[in-house]
C-alpha cells in the first residue's frame, strides 16, 4: 500500500508514542505524522526514573531524539477527540485531522490523598523526580505505600541514602506478580538492609496537610518523606464520549484496534479486550507500539502485542524475568543459589509455558528467552 496521502497522529509522549513514530517511519509511512505530548521534559525512558535517577542524581531526563523522522512535535495536552470528524483538539484549542490515530497517553500516578491534602508525593515523570529529590536530600526516615516494583525501588533508593525506610501494603512486596518464593526473597534481603514492613489489613489514608504521614486502622506512622506507590490511572480523560476508552482504559485486540475504527492504541493506557486486563509493563509498550503502527498502516505487525519480560533492581539486585506471570509453587534451580543471591530459575506453568528468572545472575534477555522457548512443553 502507499501511505503518501495518509496523515497519522499520535497522541502521547511515551515509550509507546515513540517506538510508534519510529516503527510507522520504518515501514514506508512517507506521509504526515503528528506526535502529541504534554511532557515539557519530551519523551524519555520513564522506568529508569527509579531505578537510576533518583538514586543517581541526574539532573536532566535522558530523551530520545526522533529529530531524523520528519514528524511534527506538538508539546500541549490533547483536550478532546471527533472520532467523526476524524479531529483531534489540544487545549490549547488547535485541531489537527487524522486519518489514522494512534493512543499512547500512558498513565498517571494514582493518589490515595483526601480532596482537601496537599503535598502528597508521587514519581511518575521527571517532573516528580525534581520535587522529590530535595526532600530525599534531607529526610532521615520515609514512608512508601505500595509494595510493588515502583515501591522497592524507591525504598531501595531510600537505603541507598541511609534513609530509615518502612514499606507498606496489604500484600507481601510483590507477591501477587512474582509469588510467595521471589517475594520472600526479596524481603529477607531487604530486612537484612533494615527496610521495615508493615502489612495493612485495611486501606491507608494520609495524615497531614502538607502529608507527614499514614494512618492504617487505628494506628499512626509519621516520617520526614511519604510517597505514594499504590499503582496507575489510564490517562483517558481526553477520551470521554468519544467510545474509545471505558473505565479500565483503552481495550485494544491483538492489532491494538480499539473499538473505533481507524483509532489504535499502545501502551499503559491500554488493555487486552480478549484477557480483560492491563499489563503496563516497558516491554508490552514497546510492543503495542510496533503493532499499533503496523496496523494504522493496513501492514500485518512483525510481533505479537505482548513482550513477557520486564526487569527490575531491588537493594542493588537485579531481576530480569521472561515468561508469564504470576509464579506459584517453588522453581527449579538451573544455576546458583537465591540465598546467594545469583541464582538462575525456572517455572513450569500448567499450560506448558515456562518463565526464566535471573535472580542477581548476569544473564542477557536473548538467553533467558532462549532457555524459556526451549523448555516450554508443546501443547499441541
């Protein structure tokens, strides 16, 4: 097909909205393309934010240069869309028209704050990372609500400046993805650097405007530093009326087609209509991007729309995981010992599926999906 006369937009400034741009470039789309974001930042790496940034102390986000694709940049936030009219309009009150349009707004930090707090700590761009890190600088004991991948990073980033840290969740850190075996890993190892953790029997509620602090039933924890890690919220406001989004996000197929024609979507704003669930991992973004722009093009995509495999760094551990999760019952050990904390694992799901773990082993992602082909068990 030629794509000469088609223009294509792209509303986002995410791993998604660029991996989009560039795929769409790559595979012939010679015509208009429009990238809107409303990151004054531009578009950068997000998962590194807390892995690196906070704990490094750059000042400046790392942004990718997409200057050799020939697309038109608008830095403003999309207001509305006329899926009719094939119009999107920013709020600064500019419409752009569309024949394909592509969904990549992300997520927003979900807050727990009451409507009449101030204060309360989130980290989600790099904006937040500005406002977090004086405080960082100067506090002695912290507080973070949420015991997922987020969470741990930033408590590690906590250790890591002899912040005295308690980490706080209704669940285990991390067991509901990684299970009961990785999760105990992990808090042994994070007891052993002095991370306290406290499991809520019922919902957190900030203390304090400006925020210092949490209230868990009827007891009450203060510190120097709070921050909010309770998950995301799809960034779907712009998308009201429009039958493109619902409350869960934007439901995509496995060509992330939404609902209405010629709108495609990608990354963390999306979820899979067919599994009825979200997945906001680096890796999936990745991929919905690729597919999202293939189909926007009428080409048929080069992978599928899930990537399963996302790594994270917890108290200078290093997890890289490839396969689906979440991971029930005790793994095989190909190699090493998780009490040493270098350890090569395996998982056999009841479908046939295998996830590969390397638990503070240096290995690279090729040999981890390499090993997690190779001793998947046919199911047909």
């Amino acid at each position: 097909m030629t794509s000469v006369a088609r223009s294509i937009v792209i509303v986002g400034d995410s791993i998604a909205a660029c991996t989009a741009a560039r795929e769409l470039r790559a595979r012939g789309h010679d015509g208009p393309l429009t990238m809107i974001g409303a990151d004054p930042d531009g578009c950068y790496a997000r998962p590194p934010l807390s892995k690196h940034v906070l704990k490094d102390g750059a000042v400046k986000a790392e942004t990718w240069d997409l200057s050799d694709l020939d697309l038109t940049s608008i830095v403003d936030r999309v207001a509305s869309v006329n899926t009719e009219a094939r119009t999107v309009t920013t709020a600064l009150g500019t419409d752009i028209s569309y024949d394909a349009l592509i969904v990549a707004t992300g997520a927003a930090a979900r807050r727990i704050a009451g409507p009449d707090q101030s204060g309360e700590t989130v980290l989600r761009t790099f904006a937040d990372v500005r406002a977090l890190r004086p405080t960082l600088d100067e506090a002695r004991t912290a507080i973070v609500v949420g015991a997922g991948f987020l969470g741990m990073e930033i408590a590690s980033a906590c250790v890591a400046r002899d912040i005295a840290v308690t980490v706080v969740d209704v669940d285990p850190p991390l067991k509901r993805l990684l299970g009961p075996f990785l999760s105990d890993a992990i808090v042994a190892r994070a007891r052993a650097a002095s991370v306290e953790f406290v499991q809520a029997e019922s919902p957190v509620a900030l203390t304090g405007d400006r925020v210092v602090g949490i209230e868990i039933a009827d007891r009450g924890l203060t510190a120097d530093l709070v921050v909010t890690c309770a998950g995301d919220v799809p960034e779907i406001g712009w998308l009201d009326g429009s039958g493109i989004a619902d409350g869960r996000g934007v439901g995509i197929d496995e060509l992330c087609a939404t609902a209405v024609s010629g709108v495609f979507a990608a990354g963390d704003v999306t979820y899979s209509r067919e599994a009825s669930s979200r997945a906001p991992f680096w890796s999936n973004a990745v991929a919905q991007g690729k597919v999202a722009a293939a189909s926007a093009l009428g080409l048929a995509p080069t992978c599928p729309p899930t990537d399963d495999y996302f790594w994270t760094e917890i108290l200078g551990l290093s997890i890289k995981v490839v396969g689906p999760l979440p991971l029930l019952g005790e793994p095989a050990v190909i190699e090493g010992s998780v009490e040493d904390g270098s350890a090569l694992l395996k998982w056999s799901h009841d479908d046939g599926r295998t996830t590969i773990v390397a638990f503070g082993m240096k290995k690279s992602v090729g040999l981890l999906r390499r090993l997690a082909r190779e001793t998947a068990i046919p199911t047909t």
